[in-house]
C-alpha cells in the first residue's frame, strides 16, 4: 500500500516539496527539531520515489540550487541591502517551483506531475515561503529601537535547546541565540556577547 502510493509521481512531488520547505523552514525558526524530523521524513520518503520513477536530473539540480539563495537571504543580510536579499528570495522561490515541477517525468519526457496539483502545491508552497522569509528579512534588517547592549549579563531562559543554534527568552523578549555547547531547553542562560541580533550565551551553573 505505502510502496504503491510512494510511486505515485503526484504523492512523491508533493513529498519533495514537503521537505523542502519545511528544511527551508527551519532556516526561519532554528532549534525546534520539528521542522527538521519533518524534513528529513519527508525527503526520505521522497527519496524512494525519486530512485524509483523517472526523473530530470536537471531539474533535481536546479531544487538543490535554489536552497543557496534561499540561505543567503534569510542567513546574510544582517544589515545589509534589503532589496539585494528580496532579489535572492525570489529567485530561490522560483528555482523551487521550476524543479519541483519537472523533476518527474513520463515515459515521452513530460512533466508527470498532474499540472493542478502543481500549481497548488507550488504557488501555496511559494507563498508560504515568502510570508516566512519576508518576516525573518524584516527583522533581521530592522534598525533596533533600544540598546542591544543592556542585554550582555542578563540572565534568561533557554525556549529551545541550542545545538548551538536555538531561542532564548531574555529582557522580556524571545531571540535567536547560539551557544559554543549544548544547552538543553528550560536551562537558565547569560548573554556574554551579541552580533547584531544574534546573543551569544552561556548555560547558567546552578552555583553561579
């Protein structure tokens, strides 16, 4: 029954897709694990369809490329050009799509995925991505409107374990914060340093 459904081009696109934007995802909200197993399931599964059925080989690479400007969109502008990252998400997005599409193929070359499905799946996929990344982009590149630095010393909360990426609660607000060690969620951290509006911290010992 599952192996039946996995060589289903239709099942398998929509698998691929899957994990792709919830890898992408994880980009945006990094520490939870829940996007990650997601990801990692559904490409697993995706996987299978992908050894097993016909595919456009240039279609898969062109999927594994749309990731790096994704990244560079979402990981680079920390006070860079707004308008440069928007550039690099759009073109991710679409080299996304485009892949996704034609990754699949029929015996007389065509695109196998049911072209409905595609455009739903796709546009959906490509909206969703937009309104994360533009949310990320905006905060990354918004100008604070207080001094970061009161926040070297203060003591917070873990929300996430940092591995060595997560969230932490400080200062009455939740950031991004990484760690050079493990920090389990729950743990009571110390902001030691900051770069922009990553905090750098440091797991609390019970006699500090």
């Amino acid at each position: 029954m599952i192996n039946n459904l996995l060589l289903d081009p239709n099942v398998g696109f929509v698998l691929l897709v899957g994990g792709f934007v919830f890898a992408i995802l994880a980009l945006f909200s990094p520490g939870t694990g829940i996007l990650e197993v997601g990801a990692l399931f559904a490409l697993l599964l995706a996987g299978y369809t992908l050894v097993t059925l016909p595919v456009n080989g240039w279609a898969i690479v062109v999927m594994i490329v749309a990731v790096f400007p994704l990244v560079f969109a979402v990981r680079g502008p920390r006070g860079g050009s707004r308008g440069r990252s928007t550039l690099f998400l759009v073109a991710g997005i679409f080299l996304l799509i485009l892949g996704s599409i034609f990754v699949f193929r029929t015996a007389q070359g065509g695109p196998a995925v049911n072209p409905i499905l595609a455009v739903i799946v796709s546009g959906g996929s490509g909206l969703l991505l937009w309104f994360m990344a533009r949310k990320s982009l905006e905060a990354a590149l918004a100008t604070p409107r207080h001094n970061l630095d009161r926040l070297i010393g203060m003591v917070g909360i873990a929300r996430t374990d940092l591995r060595p990426e997560g969230t932490v609660y400080v200062g009455g607000e939740e950031w991004t914060a990484i760690s050079s060690s493990y920090i389990p969620s729950g743990a009571a951290i110390k902001v030691i340093a900051r770069q922009g509006l990553i905090l750098t911290v440091e797991q609390v010992k019970p006699e500090e």
